[in-house]
C-alpha cells in the first residue's frame, strides 16, 4: 500500500474523529432481529469466534474450515474469490473462543520470492501488510488485527477488505518488484 491511500486513510479517521455528535439513534429492533443499517445487538455476533469469522466469509462466497486447535490457538484454512490464505486466531480459551488476535497469511504464488532487499523495501512501504519469505523461499503477505468484545460485522468485514487490499498490493509488487518500489514513497 503506498502512502497516499495511508494518508487519505488517517484523513478519513481524523475527520471521523472530529466531526459533531449525531443525534441519538432509533431504538433497536427486537433481541436477535437486527435491521439493515443498524448497530448489531449485543452478543449477536462474536468477532472472536473462529467459527462466526468462517460463517462470515461463507457468506461473501468463501469457504472457511476449521484444519486444527492447539492449546491457545485456532487455524482456519479458506478458499475464497480473491485469494486462499489461513487464518490463525490466537490467545483463546480452551474452547477455541474468545481469541484476542487474528493473523492473515497468504502465500502468493508458487515461484520464487523477490529479494531480501525488496521485500523489505515493501515492508517499508506498508503500515499493515507484511511480506516475508518461508523456508522454501515463497513468499507471503501478512495482515493481522485484534479482536474485542464490542466487535461488529461492519468492522470485521473492513478488516477483510483491508487484508484483501494487502493480497492485492503484494501481488502487484510480486510483478515487479523494482517497478513498484520506484513508484512507492
């Protein structure tokens, strides 16, 4: 991502950020009913579920499964229209819920990598995706954010865009490395 979506980004936020106090909103629909447009009730959705985030990307077309539990961890493998990627939630509890984290990670294709420089030329370029290379020298695009208690749809689904903004933007440094980075900030 380069530094003008970034700074159009902190403008949006600051501007959101100072912009004067709405009048409050309509009452909410019935417990469990959620109307279009309007805030969720609590407790409808858990950000923090694995299985919530998987339900949500099957919804936007995507296939998500659960490939394993560990002590404090859930992995997810999906395939989806824009990219196969894992997701590996972190700090859960014993039942695999309330995780504190989410970790996205793409690996971008099956050729060899751009050099150490590069990579970390791009790295640079970036305040939220990060590339690096596995041992088998292929190279990877992370995103990762933390999950709450208060967290939306709305707001999980621009996490999912943001990361999908990643994939694409590593995929356009992965076509040429030096291109990219003589146009980069």
């Amino acid at each position: 991502m380069s530094a003008k979506p970034l700074i159009l980004i902190a403008a949006a936020v600051l501007t959101t950020a100072a912009a004067p106090k709405k009048a409050p909103a309509p009452a909410r629909p019935p417990a469990g009913k959620s109307a279009p447009g309007r805030a969720e009730a609590v407790g409808e959705f858990d950000a923090r579920n694995p299985q919530n985030l998987a339900a949500l990307l099957s919804q936007a077309g995507g296939k998500a499964q659960v490939a394993r539990q560990e002590e404090d961890a859930v992995l997810v493998t999906v395939t989806s229209p824009a990219a196969d990627f894992s997701m590996q939630f972190a700090g859960c509890d014993a039942h695999g819920r309330a995780c504190k984290a989410v970790l996205f990670d793409n690996l971008a294709d099956n050729r060899a990598g751009p050099t150490f420089a590069q990579l970390n030329a791009f790295n640079q370029t970036s305040a939220m995706c990060r590339g690096y290379e596995d041992k088998a020298g292929k190279p990877h695009v992370l995103y990762s954010t933390l999950l709450f208690e208060g967290d939306t749809r709305l707001r999980i689904t621009e996490q999912f865009r943001a990361w999908t903004g990643c994939i694409g933007e590593f995929r356009n440094f992965l076509k040429d490395p030096n291109a990219y980075l003589a146009s980069a900030p």
